[in-house]
C-alpha cells in the first residue's frame, strides 16, 4: 500500500520501559509486507496520539489477544495527524511478531506506550551526520533522515542501509528519490548475499569508500547487535569520536522473540 499521507502536512531487542510513559489506543489503518520477513503497520490515534522525538520507541500489545508487549522503533517523524510507522520483523520462535504478521489486520486496535529511548538527534546541529542501518534497524533511521531532511540545518545527511538481498531492500525507491530533491542527502545500499548491479559487502568494508574521514560527524547506528558492533568499530577507526556516536542494538527478547 501507498504511504498515507497527513492532511494538513506541507516502519530488535526488549527493553523495560522507563517511567512517566502515556498510553494511547491506535486503531491499524494499514498494512504491507515490505520484505519477506517484515511487515510495515501505519496506525492512528483513536484520541490524542504520543509526542515522541524522532529515533524513540514504543511497546504495543493486545491485552485482548495476550500477547506480551514488545518494543518498536517509530519509522517516521512526528505528523501532524498523529500516524505512525512500525516495521515488524517476523520471528518464528517469538510470542508476538507472528501474531502481528498473521493476524492483525486494518481496523484493529492495538494498545501503545511510551515513548522510549535516547536514540535521537539534535534537530538544531549542523554538522554532517551518518545513518548506518541494516534490516529493520531502518525504521528509527528513517524517522531522522526524515526529521533531518525537514529541517534542513545538517550540512549533509548521509544513510548507508545494508540488507541480504535486493528484495530486503525496502524504501529504497523512497530514498533514491530523497536524493534528487535534497542535494544535502546521500544514500547507498548494499547487499551482503547476492552479487549484481550496485554496492556488495557489509558495512564496514564499505564505508570508508562512502565516507573516509568522520571526524566531524554524528553517527546512528541501528540494528543487530554484531552489525552494531562492526560499525562502531569500523566509524571509530575513522575518526567518529564516542560522544558523539549512537547506537541501538535490537538484541533478543524473553522468550525467543526480537524487538524488530
């Protein structure tokens, strides 16, 4: 399905919460399978939505259904029209994910809180900023480059999404658009299990090629926790200094599942 679009405007590891969270009921307006394993959900408030900052999470759940809460990263920035984006990544051995893949379906309401999380930038920085991203590590990813992109104060925004196959190469088209009207933004996406047109490896033997020299940069990195770890390795090794490095590890949930 399109993205829906606001009215009035010009897609993991478990966490526990933090305190001090709102509730709020948001009622599935829509679904697409993105990649074979994951599931984009658009839902929207029933009353007033949370006020979240690009990069946080939330935990949905249905108390109806039983199913145990678990933590996904919003994928958009905040709209006026208070909708918002999960990428779900299905798990076969977890409580939740495949029940959100198999069962959920548009007009269903589902229980969210939060929000949660310190995986967020600064909007009013200028200097360059680096998004690494692999799977559904995407979702907190593109909700920055969207919020970045809006504001228009970064010198440049650069997202490097790594993905197994170019079938696992969601919003890619989206991005690739982002390019010609933002001169500030680059993106590259490159495919670790398949050879063809385009960028081949992982990150880290990609990236100084992308970007040499990061001592300048703020750096996200977002998905599993050895990519994370790689990165963060590899940024360091080209000058990114810790302060200024973020990172979210999507580690394994009680029970056999995964946040994203």
């Amino acid at each position: 399905m399109a993205e829906p679009r606001a009215q009035d405007s010009p897609d993991g590891g478990w966490r526990a919460p933090v305190p001090q969270a709102d509730d709020a009921v948001y009622r599935v307006v829509g679904t697409e399978n993105r990649t074979p394993t994951i599931r984009e959900l658009w839902l929207r408030p029933l009353t007033s939505g949370l006020t979240y900052r690009p990069g946080e999470y939330v935990l949905l759940e249905d108390r109806d259904a039983g199913t145990p809460p678990r933590s996904y990263s919003i994928a958009n920035a905040p709209r006026p029209d208070g909708l918002i984006s999960l990428l779900v990544t299905r798990v076969p051995s977890g409580a939740t994910s495949p029940w959100i893949h198999d069962h959920v379906r548009v007009g269903d309401d589902l229980s969210i809180s939060g929000p949660y999380g310190t995986f967020v930038d600064d909007v009013a920085a200028r200097t360059p900023c680096l998004l690494l991203a692999a799977g559904s590590g995407l979702a907190p990813e593109r909700a920055l480059v969207e919020a970045a992109l809006s504001v228009r104060t970064r010198s440049s925004v650069t997202l490097v999404f790594s993905v197994r196959t170019a079938a696992d190469a969601m919003d890619h088209k989206r991005f690739t658009r982002a390019q010609q009207t933002h001169p500030q933004f680059r993106f590259a996406c490159t495919t670790t299990r398949e050879t063809g047109p385009g960028l081949h490896g992982r990150v880290p033997t990609v990236l100084p090629d992308i970007c040499a020299d990061l001592v300048d940069h703020d750096v996200f990195i977002a998905g599993a926790p050895g990519f994370v770890e790689a990165c963060a390795d590899t940024v360091s090794a080209l000058g990114a200094r810790p302060p200024r490095v973020h990172t979210e590890a999507f580690f394994a949930e009680p029970g056999g599942g995964s946040r994203q």
